[in-house]
C-alpha cells in the first residue's frame, strides 16, 4: 500500500516522458495504431463523457421557454440565473437538503477514521486471541449483497428511534468493513523499527498509535475519507427509505422529489443537480490521483 | 512479505523487554477494536442472522404479531401460487437481463479504453481522470440528466437523432437506455483497473512475442489477455456484482416502465419489505438473491481459473 500510494505517476502520464520516449519497439494490439487515431478515439470518448455533463451546467442558466423550444442546442439565450434564485429563494428546501448531506457525509466520515483506524491498528500491529475469527467474520460479511440488511437494519433502525432522523444515514453505514481492511493493508506494510525504538523508549501502543502510525499513515487516511464522503453523499437507496420528511432528506432523494415536483421546469432540476454534483467534483478534482490509484489497486490486489 | 514484517515487530516488540504482559497486551487489542466491533454487531451482525430470523415468519409492519412460519417464504417464492412468485422471479428476470446486457459492455469497452490509454499518450492522466469523473456523480445526478436529455420530446438526443424514440418508456429501448446510461456513469471505473493491469505486464513478454515473429493482434491474444487474466477474474466478478445490484438507475429513469418490465429484483425486494412492509417475504427474497449472487460469483471464479491451465 505504501508503496503504491506514495509511488511516482505511472510512466503513461508523464507528458516528459512522452517527449523523450524511444523509437518503439514493444508491439502490441493497441501500440500498431497511429498515435493520431488514439487521440482522435481517446477525444471522442472524453467528449461523450464530458458533453452530457456541460448540457446539463448550460441548461441550469436557461430559461423553461429556450429549453424547451430549442432542445437541440445547449447554448442558453438569454442567459439567466433564475433557476438557482428560485431554488435557493426557498422554493424546495436544497439548503437544508445540502446542509444534511454535508453534515451526514462528514460525520459518517469521522466515525469510520476512528473506529476502523483504531481496528485497523489491532488487527495489523497487535496480537491476541481471536484475531483470526474477527477478521475472518470481517471478510465473510464483505460478500453479503447489502440488500440482505436493508429490512433488519431498518427494524434496528427504528428500535432505536432513528427513523427520520440523520442518524440513520450516519451510523449503520460506518460499520462497514471496507474501511479496516483498507487501513489494515496499508498498517501492515509499515516498517516495524520506528515502532520498536519507540517501545524501548517507553512508549505504550496508544502512544505509538497517535505518534508514529497515525501520521504515517496520513495518505491512506486521507483515501479512506474521500472514498466514505462521496459514497455516504450519494448514497439513494437507504436514504430514500429511512428519511421520510423533507427538511429531513438529503441530496440525493431530494433531487428526486424536485424532479417529481418540477416536472418539465429543466432548468431548476439540472440546477438542484449542479448543485449536487460540486462538492463531489471539486473533491474529486483535488483527489483524482488517490482516488483513482486506490480503486486500481483494489484490482490488482484483489 | 508483508505479514513477515508484522510478526517480527510484533515479536520484537513483546519479547525482549516484556514489557507489557500478555493479558494486558490482549486487553489493549480489544479495547482498540471496540468501538468498530460494537457498530459491526450492532449493523451487520445483528442484521444479518436477525433477517432470517424474519425470513421464517409472516412479518408485516402493520400486524402486531408476527407467526413463525418456518420456511413458508421461501417455498411460495418457488410455488406457482405463491403470492410473490410471479412478480419476484419477474423481477430476477429483468436482473439477469441487465446483467447479461451490461456486463460484456463493461468489460469490453472499458478494456479497449485501457488498452488505448496504456500506450505512452501525452495528458493520459488527464484523459484517464475525466472519463472516471461520471462515477463520483450519485445515481439521482445522473438519472435526472438523462431523464432529461432522453425525454422523447423536449430531449436533447431525440432533437439531434431527428427521432422520437420512447427511451425510457418502451422495451427495448428501456433496456438501450438503462445499460447505456450505466455504461456512461461507469466505465471510468473498470478502465483504472484494467489499465493497472495492463502496466503490470511485462514489457519482456511483448519483445520476445515481437521476436517469435507474433503480430499485434497474436501478442494481444497471447501475451496481454493471459497477463490480465487476474485482474479480469476481479472486474468480473464486481461487475456481475454491481449489475445483479442494479437499482436506482430502474427506480429513477424507467421507474420499471413499461409495467413492471424494467422492474431489478432489489427494487422489487426493498419496495416489498419497506414500501409494503411485507418483511418476511422480502427477507427470504433477499436471502435467495444472496444465494444465487454467491453461486454464480464461485461459478465465475472456477470458469476462470479453469481456462488459465
């Protein structure tokens, strides 16, 4: 993990490199093909991607009227920003709505850097009886389709008073395995001297923890709360299901509702959708790089 | 290598000194393990052995009492007359369809994709980041854009095709719809994995195909299709996995039109336990989707493995 987290950018992204590179010689499928007709196929693709996404930004600043008569092109005439003054002026509560994804997001977030951190630690760094059987239980349940605890939770749910309330979308999705086996991978590979010469110096595990794994482990950690943040963001079907009122509801769900209350009003919905898709965005902007490289590495080791 | 390290620092650390005594070794253990074990039991455990336990009665939200009924939920979910039979296997069917529809489409495109992005392109990282964005967008985010963009009449892509194709209302272009817009939104994903693949194998292994006289097309077969073969059996599986997932694509863009055609088995599953509040029948629903999903997941793992001796 260390070393795939910290490791330079594969060679393919150094545009240095492209530069420098030598006569080819390795020869495969893909490599027989002009470079001209990669980069036509690779902007075609990006351009399938990313146009559905501009229409989208474009339409929130048109009017009903220019939408609708002239659904061909994406380009807004006039230009306007009615679409986020009703929305925001009030019209459907999406700042209530974007305050409870926020706050749900982050707290599910926090919990599970603590307590998977924490188990993390014991499980890569501690020995005690039992460790097989955790982890073991830890691995099993990672196969269960998550449909199977959506009728039980929700009973647990609402044993607990937590229907309708964020607590639902905050807690039962931080006790999810993902997090310790990720930490675990990663503790695991750190070298075990510093550790020890702190042990000779006196220090006990809550002490190394803090001090030595914790901030060694800041990439991971910091992997770990972008991949929890933006599943917990998006999360629908859970949400849709436990959170009943609409002050209640997050983003998700709440898009649903505005699609349902706005009907064919496309610039207020893609406008609630905009306003949807920033935060995760400009996170995945910020974190292509981890993001991305951890995903891939889930492959190759897995 | 890894574990190595784990026990001589777990080992050096314990015996030299003796520090700390053994019991109070464990003590600390748990006591880091606790507050992940207490959420664990509490909401997966719990869950998990409690949902057959409701599995085994006629539970309804709205009764007060709940009959233990043995595995009468299971069985009428294989009798003709059972009550949710019909709709619940219609419900696998429409599942196992977008498996089989989207699944090839997932692999193949998003191989073609690393293949092209595995050679030394300028701004691949780029390119590698945009065509994963879609995937950091929730199931809402895109399933309003493209109810949007696929209205048949006021759309976009009917306004440009010159057409009027009921794309979300109609099979089978529900099904065009709901795979296309699932490959959109995910291809990004199987692409990153590929694509780490792909750099892991051996550049040897290209020369020396390159010097048994091996054309582009026959290195493709004999050297980078073995060499994924690991990384293959993974995207496979998770792919089956997420497809047989399939929900909110159905429940925002198609809403299961036509009918209940476009309906995905967790849709059925969690309106059943939690919009009807027939949480017995919908227990033992998810018990057999489970069942089925874990078969053709070690089904999937034995065909792969085969073929690689």
């Amino acid at each position: 993990m260390t070393s795939t987290l910290d490791r330079p950018a594969p060679v393919a992204d150094g545009p240095a490199d492209a530069a420098a590179r030598p006569p080819r010689h390795r020869r495969s499928f893909a490599r027989a093909l002009p470079d001209l007709v990669v980069y036509v196929a690779l902007v075609i693709i990006a351009a399938a991607i990313v146009v559905p996404l501009l229409w989208m930004l474009l339409t929130s600043f048109r009017t009903d009227f220019d939408t609708v008569t002239r659904p061909a092109v994406p380009i807004p005439d006039p230009w306007t920003t009615d679409a986020y003054r009703t929305l925001l002026g009030g019209a459907a509560p999406i700042l209530r709505w974007f305050a409870n994804s926020l706050i749900a997001a982050a707290s599910q977030t926090a919990i599970v850097l603590v307590t998977a951190s924490m188990a993390a630690y014991a499980l890569a760094r501690l020995e005690f009886p039992g460790r097989r059987i955790v982890f073991g239980a830890l691995i099993a349940t990672l196969l269960v389709p998550g449909v199977v605890f959506l009728v039980p939770n929700y009973l647990i749910i609402d044993r607990l008073g937590w229907l309708d309330t964020l607590w639902a979308v905050i807690v039962p999705g931080s006790a999810g395995a993902f997090g310790v086996f990720f930490l675990r991978q990663f503790f695991v590979s750190l070298p075990g001297d510093i550790e020890e010469a702190a042990r000779v110096d006196g220090a006990g595990d809550v002490r190394i923890f803090l001090r030595i794994v914790l901030p060694l482990a800041r990439p991971a950690l910091a992997t770990l709360a972008v991949l929890t943040f933006l599943t917990n963001w998006n999360d629908f079907i859970w949400p849709v299901y436990v959170l009943l009122s609409p002050e209640v509801q997050t983003l998700q769900p709440g898009l649903s509702t505005l699609e349902g209350s706005y009907q064919t009003h496309y610039g207020i919905i893609m406008a609630g959708a905009v306003i949807a898709s920033v935060p995760v965005l400009v996170l995945f902007t910020l974190a292509q790089r981890q993001i991305v490289e951890s995903v891939a590495n889930a492959g190759i080791k897995g | 290598m890894a574990d190595t390290v784990v026990t001589l620092s777990a080992r050096g650390a314990v015996r030299p000194r003796g520090r700390a005594p053994r019991g109070r070794r464990t003590l600390t253990a748990y006591l880091f393990l606790a507050p992940f074990l207490v959420l664990f039991l509490a909401f997966v455990v719990t869950p998990a052995v409690s949902g057959l336990w409701i599995s085994l009665h006629t539970w309804n939200e709205l009764l007060p009492l709940h009959p233990f009924v043995g595995l009468k939920n299971f069985i009428d979910l294989f009798s003709p007359d059972g009550l949710y039979a019909d709709d619940f296997w219609e419900s696998m069917r429409a599942t196992g369809l977008f498996v089989v529809l989207s699944v090839p489409c997932l692999l193949v495109i998003p191989l073609g994709i690393a293949l092209l992005l595995n050679r030394r392109v300028r701004a691949g990282g780029v390119f590698r980041g945009i065509f994963f964005a879609p995937y950091v967008l929730g199931v809402a985010v895109i399933s309003v854009l493209w109810r949007f963009l696929l209205d048949p009449q006021l759309g976009a892509v009917n306004a440009l095709l010159g057409a009027d194709i009921p794309w979300t209302v109609q099979v089978p272009w529900a099904w065009v719809s709901l795979v296309g817009i699932t490959v959109w939104w995910t291809l990004g994903l199987n692409t990153v994995i590929l694509l780490a693949g792909l750099k892991g194998i051996s550049a040897d292994l290209y020369e020396a195909a390159a010097l048994d006289g091996a054309g582009a097309w026959r290195s493709f077969r004999s050297v980078t299709l073995p060499g994924l073969r690991p990384v293959m059996t993974f995207v496979t599986t998770t792919t089956l996995l997420a497809s047989a997932n399939m929900f909110g694509q159905s429940f925002l863009i198609t809403r299961g039109a036509p009918g209940t055609e476009t309906r995905t088995a967790i849709m059925y599953i969690a309106d059943q336990g939690l919009g009807q509040g027939n949480m017995g029948a919908a227990a033992a629903m998810s018990y057999i989707l489970f069942i089925i999903l874990a078969g053709v997941s070690v089904l999937n793992f034995r065909l792969q493995r085969d073929t690689t001796r």
